[in-house]
C-alpha cells in the first residue's frame, strides 16, 4: 500500500517514459519537461508505452525514493491533457484510482467543500 501524505502536488507525466531510466535520468525529465525541480516534495509519475508498468519518483525529505509497478495482465488509464503538454496534475484520490484500476473518465466526483487559496 503506497501512503502519499496530504498536501502533496502530483505529477504525471503524459508521454511514454522509458522506465529503465532511474533516479538522475527521471530528474532530467521533471527538469527539462515539467520545468520543476524534483527535490519539491512532488510527485511524478511516469508510464511506459504499453501502460502495463508504472514508476514514482518523490522526494522523501532526506532522499529519492522510486515506485515501481508492473501489471501482470491489463494496462493503466492514459491520461491526456492537450492544454499543459507532457504533463497533468492529479490528488491522491485519483492516484489511488488510477493505480487501482479504476478509469478516472466513468468515475464521478461527488461535489465537496474546496477551499480557495
């Protein structure tokens, strides 16, 4: 069970990511995609091109820490957002969906207090 603490921002990234990158080669995308700095507490989330495995990068206030998983059978939602390019922000709510199996386009988001900053 992955626990992501709250007020925590996160990343994913929307084009195919070849996940034999690791810690240096997935701080180069942030960097140079995203254009954050991956040591902000986010976390990022990247997919393969057949969305059978996923990896998380996040910054664990004293160290990088990596997230991977792969699906033995089925694929991950594609998630695209034509008006930020490489990148889409989810919550956690929808991380644990999308991790879960869930599609996030059926799944309806009953209304809720939202406080505005």
């Amino acid at each position: 069970m992955l626990s992501i603490p709250g007020g925590v921002s996160i990343f994913v990234h929307t084009r195919p990511t070849d996940l034999r990158k690791s810690f240096d080669g997935l701080c180069g995308i942030i960097r140079n995609e995203f254009g954050r700095e991956p040591l902000d507490g986010s976390l990022y989330l990247f997919l393969n091109g057949r969305r059978d495995r996923v990896k998380l990068l996040w910054w664990d206030r004293d160290g990088l820490a990596i997230w991977y998983k792969r699906l033995e059978a089925g694929t991950f939602e594609s998630l695209r957002d034509a008006g930020e390019g490489a990148k889409v922000e989810i919550d956690a709510t929808e991380l644990a969906l999308l991790l879960g199996g869930v599609s996030l386009g059926s799944a309806q988001r009953r209304k809720r207090y939202r406080r505005v900053a």
